[in-house]
C-alpha cells in the first residue's frame, strides 16, 4: 500500500495510488499534504517542485529531482503504509 505525491505543470499537487487526488496550487509560500498514517509533507514551487517530510519520515521516501533539467521538475514522494486519506492545508503545528 503507497501513494506517490509529486508537482505538475505549475499549478497542480498530484497525489495517486491507494488515494488519486490533485490539489491546485494557489501562489502560496508552501501546502501541507496530511495522511492518515501520521505522515505530513511540505510542498513548494520554485523553478521545481520540492517535498518535504515534516512528520512521519519513516514512512516517507522522497526522490529528489535535479535543478536543471527541463524534463523533470518535480521531486517525487512515496508514502508507504495504510494511508485511507490525504488532506491539503497551508498551515501546519506541532508540539513544541
């Protein structure tokens, strides 16, 4: 059980696997995907998408995509585990 998150074009958050969703990105600073198995990542858009694991790392595996390459643009981020929903937020807190 997975699900792969990863940018399109410059305007969309792909989210496919056990959950298939697309999030529009909106010019904000960065959006938080959370799963139902704990994980959260921060995505944000520059010249390329890159994803963060904010918690749950353990169950987060990113491949990250090279700056300069006009073919991708976008890092990728498998989330493994039983993950039954994703939700998209731009705000994220934590314990201190």
């Amino acid at each position: 059980m997975s699900v792969t998150v990863y940018g399109y074009s410059d305007d969309l958050i792909e989210v496919e696997g056990d959950v298939t969703d697309e999030f529009p990105w909106s010019e904000r600073d960065s959006a938080y995907l959370g799963f139902s198995n704990g994980v959260v990542l921060r995505v944000t858009w520059g010249s390329v998408w890159r994803i963060t694991p904010v918690a749950g790392a353990a169950h987060a595996l990113i491949e990250m995509c090279p700056e300069n390459d006009e073919d991708n643009y976008s890092d990728r981020a498998l989330v493994s585990g039983d993950v039954s929903w994703v939700v998209c937020g731009s705000s994220w807190a934590g314990r201190s």
